[in-house]
C-alpha cells in the first residue's frame, strides 16, 4: 500500500476549530455504531419475514452471497478511504474519481438517503412502541407521541458527542445480538422442525431463477455499513481502525444474519419455512420465540425491539449529521451546518436540522393519518435502500477510475478487479431493486414515481450546486472534495492539524 497519491497535496486538513472529535471511536466503537444503524433484531423479526416469503429456505445463502459482494465493494472502498478521510465518504470518494459535479450528485443523494433511512425508523419504534404500551398498560396512545419522545432523546444524546453514543449503541447492540443467540440455542437443541440441514446453502437452491425479488431485499440488510467511512475522521487509528470495523462488520453481517435465518428455516422445515412466511408473515419469527424459548424471554425481545429501533435512530442520526456536517465544511450546503460544538466536537447545527426535518415529517404523516408503518417506514426506507444501492454502484466506478490513474501500485485486484465485480454485482442489484419497488414500498405507481423522482431529484440539485460554484464562486468550487484529516503515524494516536 503506497503513502500518497499524487495528488494528496491538495487535501485541505481539518481545522481545530471546526473539527470532529479526532481519536474517539476505537474499532469496536464503529463496528457497534455501525451495526446499532442495521437494527439486528428489528431486522430479524419483522424484515426477514418478507425475504422468507420471496426466497423461501434460500434466504441463508443469499445472506452469504451478498456478503461477498459486499466484501468486494468494501475492498476497493477501503483502499480509497487510505487517500481520503472524509466525514463525506460517498461525497469525497465520487468527487475524486468522477469528478465534483458528479461528487456533489452524490453527496445531496448520500443527504436524502440517510435522512430518509433514519427518520423512516420513527416509523417503526412508533408502531412497536404502541403496542407494547398497550400490551402492559392497555391504553393506546398514538404512535407520533413515542416517536417525538425518542427524537427529542435522540437529538439530545447526538449533541452530547460520539463518545456518549457509542458507549450506548454498544449496549443495545449486544443486548439485541444476545438474544437472538439465546433463540437460537434452543431451537438447536430441541432440533427443530426435524433435525439440521445444509440444504439452505445449496448453489441450486440459492441462484434459483425465481429468487430475484429475494436478493433485491436481502442487500438491503447491509446498508450502512459503509458509514464506518462516514466515521473516519473520528476513528483513533486512522484508515487501519476503518478498515478493520468494516470488514468486521460486512463479515458479521453476513455470518449472524445466515446463521439467524438458518435457524428460522430449521424451526419451521426447509420445506414448510416459505408456505409459513406466506401464511402469516408478521408473526413469522415471533412465533419461532413463543415456540421454542421460555415466555420471560420472549417479553424481553419484544422490550429490545425497542430499543433496536432506538438505537438504529441514534446511529443514523449520527450519520445523517455527518453528511450535513462535511456538505456545510464545504459550502455545498449553509456553512453554519459545518460547525461543532466547542466541548463535545458534535456537530450541532447538522444535528438541530436533522432532527427539526425528522420532527416535521412524524407531524405531517400524524396530521394527515398516514400509517406509520405502512408510509413512513417502508416509503422511507425504500428511498434510502435505492439511494445508498446507487452511491454503493456509483463509488465502485469513481474508486476504478481514481485508483487505477492515482495508485496504480495498489494492485490490480484492489484498483480494478474488486470494485469492478462490485459494479457490475450492483448494477444488478439495482435493476432488481427497481423492478421489485413495488414490493419494498407497498405502494402504487403515483408513489412508486415520486420516491425515485425524490432521488433524481437530489442528484440533479447537487451537480447543480456544483456547476454554479464552478462558475459564480471558483476558489469554493476548487476546494469540494479535498477536506480531509492525516492519517496517524503508525503506531501513535492521531491528531487532527492544519488549517481548512
């Protein structure tokens, strides 16, 4: 791995004054903040169910293909993250390798995406937050109030800085993994449905033909995980830190999630799993809990989905402001949105508009009576999946084109071969993503039209934005892009210099 490329003189260092909390998350600290923003059990419990309904007992396997892919994209991803260090990752990493227009396009996609995904999640803390409310204490109150409660918790813990949310990110997160681990050690031992098979990891089973619609839903269950990047100017040790959390955490996502699924398809019978996922899909895995494990148990799961989509909420808020952060440094957005708080190096004026824009949509979907579930989270979450599949797609293009014209002695596997099966695996993914919206939104056409046409929309504003500083404001426009921190000498702490 070279030190430089060429072109690393034009890095702009980040200044004190303006800077994130340089030296604060450790590997463990990213790979729980990460992995809190893919809510394990919220995923489990009431995602998988709809893979399980369009892949059956393959789902297992699909798991371990997309993590493959994942692998791929994020070795070509993480050799680029040496170059540049960025709380904008999908922004700087575009900008570099195609250009700042198309950079710019991709940081108000990257923008909407993750505001999309985090405030889609309010949805499902509200819907599961209501019943468990009228489960104990048999009064239904409105799923907004909950929602608010926890946004007003979640703006208050991302003022308090990264420190005080990655020690509770990491709690939740085992606490949630603990207990699908507990799940799946009785099914285990109680055999099942009729004893262990392998047969959900059969080639012939995986890449049947039919199962399209599932691999469209089951790349949806890494998102995120790249923000281990978005992280990276906060990450004590440099590139090696990043690097490490994210093949960390792409390999747990596809070996727990698998392992997960596995034990779901074992509890109900590889054949029977897909006719059970039809048949009543929402309580599928509930049922797995209330049939195999102690009831104390199962009123324990249903407390932690909450706290899943809280800690989800938490961890993509934090990635949401970051984006906000790094397009105010720059002047693609306000510049007030690029300042930190003095004490805690929060990012609070991203954090304030983040969670105002948040607050606005729970009072709209309230006011109008839009369903929680079925509007917010998954009309949300479908913009946010299309968004982050496209910047995955479009990221693996720019790192060919940079690495192959800045760093060629990075290796032609890294330069050329990873990312370029990453692409190619992507733009597939895309296509069936595209062709199955229908079934992420539950929408129609009307709807269907306007989450894509929101995304096009944000890539137009941001080439836009780019193309009028490039002819009102040239010096601003020169400096898009080249923010970023030094990477630490090899063993010592980093420390974040210079001046922007």
């Amino acid at each position: 791995m070279p030190g430089r490329p060429p072109d690393s003189s034009a890095n702009a260092p980040v200044s004190q004054a303006g800077a994130l909390a340089g030296n604060a998350m450790g590997t463990k600290d990213l790979v729980f903040t990460v992995l809190a923003a893919l809510a394990p059990l919220t995923l489990i419990v009431a995602v998988a169910p709809l893979h399980f309904l369009k892949g059956g007992a393959a789902v297992p396997g699909g798991y371990l293909v997309a993590g493959v892919v994942m692998a791929l994209f994020a070795v070509g991803f993480m050799t680029m993250s040496r170059y540049v260090r960025n709380a904008g990752a999908f922004y700087a990493t575009v900008s570099r390798g195609l250009g700042k227009p198309a950079g710019s396009g991709a940081a108000m996609l990257a923008v909407v995406a993750y505001n999309a995904l985090q405030i889609s999640t309010y949805g499902a803390l509200g819907v599961y937050a209501t019943e468990t409310f009228a489960n104990y204490f048999h009064r239904d109150v409105p799923w907004w109030v909950f929602a608010i409660v926890s946004l007003v918790f979640v703006g208050w813990l991302g003022y308090r800085g990264i420190h005080t949310s990655a020690r509770i990110l990491g709690v939740l997160l085992v606490l949630e993994t603990a207990v699908l681990v507990v799940l799946a050690v009785y099914v285990l031992v109680k055999g099942g449905a009729g004893g262990w098979s392998a047969e959900p990891f059969a080639p012939t089973r995986v890449f049947d033909p039919g199962n399209g619609a599932m691999f469209a839903l089951v790349a949806g269950a890494f998102m995120g995980f790249e923000a281990t990047a978005i992280f990276s100017e906060e990450a004590r040790g440099g590139i090696r830190t990043v690097r490490r959390a994210t093949y960390v955490a792409v390999g747990f996502i596809a070996v727990f999630y698998a392992f997960i699924t596995w034990v779901v398809v074992m509890a109900y019978g590889v054949d029977k799993i897909a006719a059970a996922a039809e048949a009543d899909p929402v309580n599928l895995v509930v049922a797995v809990f209330d049939r195999y494990v102690p009831a104390p148990i199962t009123e324990v799961m249903h407390i932690l989905l909450l706290t899943s989509a809280f800690a989800a909420l938490l961890a993509l808020h934090n990635a949401a402001n970051r984006y906000f952060y790094a397009m105010g440094r720059e002047g693609l957005l306000p510049r007030p949105l690029g300042r930190t708080h003095p004490r805690t190096k929060a990012p609070w004026t991203a954090g304030l508009v983040q969670t105002v824009l948040a607050a606005a949509a729970i009072v709209v979907f309230a006011v109008f009576g839009i369903d929680p579930y079925l509007g917010l989270l998954l009309w949300g979450s479908a913009l946010g999946f299309l968004g982050i599949i496209c910047l995955w797609a479009l990221c693996s293009l720019a790192i060919i084109r940079f690495l192959r014209r800045e760093a060629p002695e990075a290796g032609i596997f890294r330069t050329t071969i990873a990312p370029g099966l990453s692409f190619a695996a992507l733009a597939v993914v895309l296509f069936l993503v595209l062709s199955n919206l229908p079934l992420l939104t539950g929408a129609g056409t009307a709807t269907n039209v306007l989450i894509v046409g929101l995304g096009v929309a944000a890539v137009v504003a941001g080439v836009a934005r780019a193309l009028y500083l490039r002819a009102r404001a040239p010096r601003l426009y020169a400096g898009l892009a080249q923010t970023s921190v030094d990477e630490p000498p090899a063993g010592r702490r980093e420390p974040v210099t210079g001046n922007a």
